[in-house]
C-alpha cells in the first residue's frame, strides 16, 4: 500500500493514470459497457461501483481547463423511460468538489459515446448497476 492512494485504486489503475498525459481520456464504463470489445487499454474493477472509484480517480488526475466540457455522459436512448438517471446527480456533486461545474459536464449520443471510448487511453470497466453511468474524464494539467 501507498500514503495518500485510495485503497480502491488498483497497481493497474494507477499506472494508467500515471501514464496519461494532457488531453487523454479515460472511460468508466458501467456493468453493461462492452468494455472489452472497446477498449485500446482494459482496466478491471469488477465489485466496485463508479462515485466511489470517480471519487479516488479525481484526487489523483486533475481535469481539463482548457476545454469547455471535459466530462462526458451517454444521453438517454430517445424513447427509454429513463430520463435522467439519479447517479447523474450522484457525478455532479463529486465533480463539484473538484471545481468540475455543471456546464462543464456534456453529454454524447450513445453510438458517438462508444466512438470516443474507442479513442480513449484506457477503459475502467467496473459493476456498476445504474443505467446510463457511463462517464469519459478528459486529463488536464497540474499547474
């Protein structure tokens, strides 16, 4: 074990994260994310939930300033009697205590969605259940 590294952020995890650099993404996908046929880059967090590995992932990477929206979300399927999911109000109050605002926070259709993950650095496939609680984290800078 490490000072000052969640518990929850496995070797793997954290080499990832340490190996991004400015501008690179990173998926969590749900447990319903094809995760495996998408990703350049699997990272497995099997049992574990995305607010609690969002938590510790954003005291260790900072997010993108210079770019309006660097936080991504699938929207909603039209016609799914989902409208917007409660964990997207569980995301907004974790990235607000890390100076992530609301209209910083946009959001893909879902086939764009799984386009951008293909792209990303890495994919963090957890067990997350909540529908619709797949997020893309752009890098920033530490000034």
């Amino acid at each position: 074990m490490l000072k000052q590294i969640p518990s929850i952020i496995s070797p793997d995890l954290l080499k990832i994260l340490h190996e991004m650099g400015h501008g690179d993404e990173i998926v969590l996908g749900d447990g319903n994310f094809p995760a495996a046929s998408h990703a350049n880059r699997l990272i497995r967090c099997d049992g574990h939930d995305i607010p609690r590995l969002l938590e510790a992932i954003l005291q260790l990477l900072p997010v993108d300033t210079y770019v309006e929206q660097p936080v991504h979300l699938m929207q909603v399927v039209e016609g799914d009697s989902v409208h917007a999911p409660a964990i997207w109000k569980e995301y907004q109050e974790i990235l607000g205590n890390y100076q992530v605002t609301k209209q910083q926070i946009g959001f893909l259709e879902r086939f764009a969605f799984y386009e951008r993950a293909k792209e990303a650095h890495a994919i963090i496939a957890t067990s997350e259940q909540a529908l619709y609680a797949n997020i893309i984290l752009k890098k920033g800078v530490i000034s």
